[in-house]
C-alpha cells in the first residue's frame, strides 16, 4: 500500500484528472460550439425574392393511424405559397391510408400514394416508399417529413429561405423531442447527444470535411436536382439510415448539405416505450456507420471511463480520507473528492444543457447514473448487432452486410442489398 501511495497514486488522480474533469471542460465547450455552429435560422425569416420555387412534400408511414393526421395537417397548413404534398400509405394495416384517403378528398394539394406490394429484395420500407413517392413529386424543391414530426406552420417557408439565400443544396433539422414519458425525456434526449458526439454533427456544416456529412430524416429539405444527382433513394436502398448516407453522397460531389437545430419549427416523438427506445437507438447506433463499430466501442468506453469514474473517484477520495496513509499523502483523499466533485458539476452542466436543448427538463441530468446505464445496455446492443448483422425494424427482419457505397466516375453506385423477410410486427 505505501508503494501506491508514493508512486502510482498521484500518477493515477493525474490521469483521471484529465480523463474526467478536464475532458468535459473540453467537450463542453465543444458541444455549446458545435450548436452555435448548426443556429443556421432566425425568426423572422429573410423574405423570398422573386418567384417562390414549387416544393412537393413526401410524408412515408406505415401503420400510423394514431398520429397520421397530425402530422399531414401540419403539411398542408404551411405557410408557404408554392406547394404540395405527397401522403405514403407504405402496406399499413390499419387506418393510415383510410385517414389519408379522407384527408385529400378536402385539399387538393394532397395526394396520397398506396404502396401495397412488400419492398424488392435489397430494399429497406421507408427507402422503397420514398422513392416510390419521388416519382410522383412533381416540386423543383423536396421535403422530406417522417410521420411521427409535427411542423409550425412557417417551418417550410423558414428553411426554404435560409436554402434560397445561401445556395445550401439540402437543409435538415433536429427537431424538438416531444417527450410524454419519463423514459422518452430522460433517454431519448442523452441517446441523441451521444449520437452528435460520435458522428460530429456540426462538422456536417464545414464544407472542407468531405467526409463529415449528417442529416436528419426526420426533416430533409432537399433540392430535386441534387437528389436525383446522388441517385435518390434508389442509392441508398438497403440503408437503415439512409439520411446519413444522402448526406455522405451530397458531399462527396461537392453539394452542400447543411444541420440546423429546429426547436421551433419541428417537433417529434420518436418512441413511446422503453422497449422502443432501446431497439431503435440500437438501430440507429449500428447503421449510421454501415454496420461499424468503432464509434460505438469509442463511446462505450467515454461513457465507461470520462462518465462514471466520477462517482468512483468520489468514493475513493471519501475512503482515502477517513484512511489517510501518513501526513505527508493525507492530501491525497481530499484532492481526490476535489477532482471528482469538479468532475460531477460539469457533466451534470453539460449533460442538463443537452436535455434543454431537446427541449427536456436539465433536472434529467440528475439520474445519468440510470440513464447512462441504459445508453450503455443499447450500445452493446449495437455492438451485437454489428458482430450479427442481423437487425428488426418496421415489422422486417433484415440479415445481411452493408458494404460502403462505390464511386464510379465520381457517381456514386448501389450498394449490395440485404436479403430481408417478414416477421411479425
């Protein structure tokens, strides 16, 4: 004992001091960075000159007969002058496409498309359904909205203003979490920072890192000409986060694909269940990076070692100062809570501040020994599915390998598919 006191104690607060406190002094500071970076609108928005180019609206679902209508009336209630919408009944078997059907008989602007043939070997649901609804898209412009989004109704106008003015090629939001359960607010909000952090959202919008693209399929805004330019969905077909991948695509020949924080203008509800949660942030954590789990071990481990050692340096640091060794390293128990406490603080200010910004209570950052347990359960899930390939989503079981999408003369080609078949929802 009086050998680790001498020699490899100090060493050892030295080292968690950097691992801990002085690790989220830097990623705080990075992450308030980083938003400041991605606060791409304002109200008011810049007023369109000249003629307000068409944008047709593409809103997928599958067996949403509870929230459909929400989302396709915030659609049509757009401010915007020039516009349209293109409704996606993808196989539902329940009222979606019924509610659809009644909604466009009171709007011509809505059009509603019934997909009722399963996807094509290699392609993923939402992926078949989008680009079956492309074609029916008649607008210069695209919008893409997931059937669990709610928009304001200037959310459109906003974003094609800021796209018009600084010539961006696709413009995507991080919409608010709406959050109607303890799990949602307390998970949900940490599971999205963590993806930030791993995939380096903001470095989307610095257009010299090519190889820094995100965007959020959530909200896409898209130019139709740039789309079709990447192939559309059709490229992307066996991409569980096929968004990622546009984004990837876009910058590889040399659009501009933007992030923005849309708080204001877009709202979501990703998952109503703990059970959901789990399963599809593994998803997410498993496909934004074709199946690769380097980030997902880089943030296991930050979770393991810059996260909870907080709480492991403070009950050493209590022990070590109810049992000091001699007078001389009796300072050791006291430096020890020091740097743990100061570790504490500024994760729970950072971590609260990423709640807030979802538009989630900072009180959340208070329970992050629960909540990142559980973020810790869904990344060795991802890390499983990583080793396994296989992967359930949408009623769907899919087993196969993503390989990374080739160039061919700087057009980026289909991927090999995934060999997919239907189980129970």
């Amino acid at each position: 004992m009086g050998n680790f006191v001498r020699y490899w104690e100090p060493i050892l607060l030295g080292i968690y001091g950097a691992l801990g406190p002085q690790t989220w002094a830097f990623y705080g500071q990075a992450l308030v960075a980083g938003r400041r970076k991605m606060q791409l609108i304002k109200r008011p928005p810049h007023p369109i000159r000249g003629a307000p180019p068409s944008v047709t609206i593409l809103v997928p679902a599958k067996d949403e007969g509870q929230r459909i209508r929400t989302c396709v009336e915030s659609c049509v209630n757009q401010d915007y002058p020039n516009f349209d919408v293109v409704a996606i009944n993808d196989r539902s078997t329940d009222n979606t496409g019924a509610v659809m059907d009644e909604m466009a008989s009171h709007d011509p602007r809505l059009h509603v498309l019934h997909v009722t043939q399963p996807p094509a070997p290699g392609w993923t649901g939402k992926n078949n359904a989008l680009f079956q609804g492309s074609k029916h898209a008649a607008g210069d412009w695209l919008l893409f909205v997931d059937s669990d989004v709610v928009l304001a109704p200037d959310a459109l106008s906003a974003t094609m203003s800021v796209v018009l003015r600084k010539e961006f090629d696709m413009l995507s939001l991080l919409p608010r979490i709406e959050s109607h359960t303890p799990w949602e607010g307390l998970l949900i909000p940490l599971a999205g920072g963590a993806a930030s952090t791993m995939y380096m959202i903001a470095l989307n919008n610095k257009g010299h890192l090519p190889k820094q693209a995100f965007a959020n399929g959530q909200f896409m805004l898209m130019n139709r000409t740039s789309y079709d330019a990447i192939g559309g969905h059709e490229t992307v077909r066996d991409r569980y986060c096929e968004d990622v991948e546009i984004a990837r695509l876009m910058k590889a020949q040399g659009l501009r694909p933007r992030v923005s924080w849309g708080n204001e203008y877009a709202s979501v509800r990703m998952y109503s269940s703990l059970a959901a949660i789990i399963r599809g942030w593994s998803r997410i954590y498993y496909a934004a990076r074709v199946g690769s789990p380097w980030r997902v071990l880089f943030a296991l481990a930050f979770v393991l070692f810059c996260c909870y050692s907080a709480y492991a340096a403070l009950a050493w640091g209590a022990w070590r100062t109810v049992h000091p060794t001699t007078l001389w390293h009796g300072w050791l128990g006291p430096m020890w809570l020091f740097t743990g406490l100061s570790h504490l603080v500024l994760m729970t200010i950072y971590i609260g501040r990423i709640y807030e910004w979802s538009g989630n209570s900072r009180r959340n950052a208070l329970l992050f020994p629960l909540a990142g347990a559980l973020l810790v359960y869904i990344f060795l899930r991802a890390l499983k599915m990583c080793v396994t390939r296989k992967v359930e989503w949408r009623g769907t079981a899919y087993a196969h390998t993503m390989q990374e999408i080739p160039s061919v003369n700087g057009v980026a080609a289909p991927s090999r598919a995934p060999e997919h078949s239907q189980t129970p929802a």
